[in-house]
C-alpha cells in the first residue's frame, strides 16, 4: 500500500517541519509526503527541499512560480501522487487545524469507502473553542445549509479540506476538468464524488485553530466562494 499526503503550502515556514515531523512519526507503512509549494516568499520551499535531502524516500515536492491558487496545487498534487503509483490520496493542511493522529482512522476506514472526509459538522465533530460565535454560524450555515440546499449534495461538511481519496475516485473524478481554484475546490469535489456513486464517509474530526501564521482566507475569497457554488450547479448539472 501506497500512500501519498499532499500539502500546499504558502508561508508555512515555521509549520512545515513540524508537520512534516508528526507525519512521519505516525509509523504508516508506505507513507509518503508532497509538498506543493507557491514560491513562498518566506523560505517555505526552501525548508521543503532541505527535508526532502534528510527524507529522499519519503519526501517530495513541486515548486511554483507564484501564488496559483489552492485548487491547481491540489490537482498538480494530485496528478503526481497517481503517476507516482500511490493508492491512498490524502489532502490536508501544513498548520495542523487538520490533526496528523487522523490519518491512521482514514486509512482503516478506506477499506470499505472511495472517500473518507474529516468534518466537523457530524456527530462527534467539534471546532475549535478560539472560533467565535459568527465565524462559528457562518462556516455551518455555509456548509451545512447553503451548499446543501444548492447543489443537492449530504455530506455536511462541504469545504473539508482534510479528506483521503482512493485512487479510483481521484481517476474517476477527472481532476483535468475541475474549474475551482479557491476553497471552493473543495466543494466541487465533494460535489463530484457524490454525483458519480462513490461511497463516501464523512468521519467526525476536531478542527484545531492554526497553530503558527495567520489564515489565508480572505473576505472577498468567502464571496467568491458563494458565488462559484452558484457557478458550480449551472456547469456540472448532472
């Protein structure tokens, strides 16, 4: 068994090795790291490349001319961890708001799913107790309601970024036709697996505040995102 971990990165200095660190500590056999990094002008990619020298087998990754968004770096990320032969596909973050210790339960549960998806919006799930109130009732009506009710979909947690994907949904799905670039990526592609059939389980999670750095997510990127849900049901209307 192969299992490849995809992480963008963009100013993920601090974060990185320790990440890097915890993931390898967890003693999955075949586990292997991509680190998908945007020119980040703090020296990420650097510290990339100098953990790939002390990891040559373990540890990979592509670097970017600019910032290019979250969805072309998981489809790049993606593409590489297929031809690479992995059969476990798992996205998540560099900034630990997605735990490491998970990993082990995604991949036991992949024996009877295409696609195990971290959520905090289960039974089960929690967020972190720094989350405010608004931001709180913002990010479940957004997940829970909005993106429900337009594009018909159950999983609860519609923009999960902590999600491991079997080789065979990543194929079917057909990464050359996504169009979502921003977080919204991760809703088209909830929006794909199920529309296609794919047996998918929604796993409850804690979501940690990020531990080290500031959050990419801007205002005018939780717009666009409501937006592009809209966009989304007009051009993969099944």
């Amino acid at each position: 068994m192969k299992v490849m971990v995809v992480i963008p990165t963009y100013n993920e200095v601090d974060n990185l090795p320790l990440m890097v660190g915890e993931l390898l500590a967890l003693g999955v056999d075949g586990l292997e790291i991509l680190i998908v990094d945007d020119n980040s002008p703090d020296g990420t990619g650097e510290v990339a490349d100098e953990l790939a020298e002390l990891y040559p087998d373990k540890l990979h990754v592509i670097h970017r001319p600019e910032k290019m968004g979250l969805g072309t770096a998981y489809v790049e990320g993606f593409r590489y961890a297929l031809e690479k032969g992995a059969d476990y596909i798992v996205q998540m973050d560099a900034d630990f708001s997605h735990p490491p210790s998970y990993i082990p339960q995604f991949l036991e549960k992949m024996k009877d799913y295409d696609v195990v998806v971290g959520s905090r919006y289960v039974e089960g799930g929690r967020l972190d107790e720094m989350w405010g109130w608004g931001r709180r009732l913002l990010s479940w009506w957004a997940n829970s309601i909005y993106v429900r009710l337009i594009l018909g979909i159950k999983v609860r947690d519609a923009t999960a970024g902590f999600k491991c994907f079997s080789r065979k949904a990543l194929e079917g799905i057909d990464l050359g036709k996504i169009r979502s670039n921003g977080y919204v990526f991760q809703v088209e592609t909830a929006y794909l697996c199920e529309r296609l059939g794919y047996k998918v389980l929604e796993m409850p999670i804690y979501f940690e505040e990020r531990r080290i750095g500031r959050s990419k997510i801007t205002f005018f990127d939780k717009l666009e995102a409501a937006w592009r849900v809209l966009e989304l049901r007009w051009r993969r209307n099944f």
